[in-house]
C-alpha cells in the first residue's frame, strides 16, 4: 500500500532515550522552517558517507555540509548529552 502524501513524515522520539532527547532539544531550538532541511542534509550525508547512491544527481561542495558544520552538529549533541 502506497503512502497518500510521499513527501510528508512524522516521527516519535523516546523520551527514555538521552539521544532522543537530545535530538529532540536540538530540532526543538531549530523551529519548524530549518528541521526538514537538516533531516534532509543529515540523511544525505549518511548515505553519502557509507557510500551508498541515491539516483540523484550529486551536489557541488557549496551544496553540502561541510566540515565544519558537522563538527558544530556534533558539538551541540554533545552539549545534550553531559
């Protein structure tokens, strides 16, 4: 059976979880506009990072997150999870 609206998602987070939490801070601090944005560069760049192709044309490195944005990313879960 095919979903009726393919590009709308919701998601429930454990609130047993630090990680969830955490997460759930973040996005909550984000706003509305900017959290599909960041599930969608998170998800592409996991795929992209394990290696795995999509069957979407490949970004320019302006594009994409880099380095630094991963490392404020990271930081700021660990900021969380203390």
């Amino acid at each position: 059976m095919e979903k009726k609206k393919q590009y709308r998602f919701t998601i429930g987070l454990n609130s047993k979880l630090p990680k969830h939490v955490a997460v759930a801070e973040i996005l909550n601090s984000i706003g509305r506009g900017g959290i599909s944005q960041l599930v969608v560069d998170a998800v592409w760049e996991y795929h992209h990072l394990d290696g795995l192709k999509l069957g979407v044309p490949t970004e320019t490195q302006s594009q994409r997150l880099n380095e630094e944005d991963i490392q404020n990313l990271m930081s700021s879960l660990d900021m969380f999870s203390k």
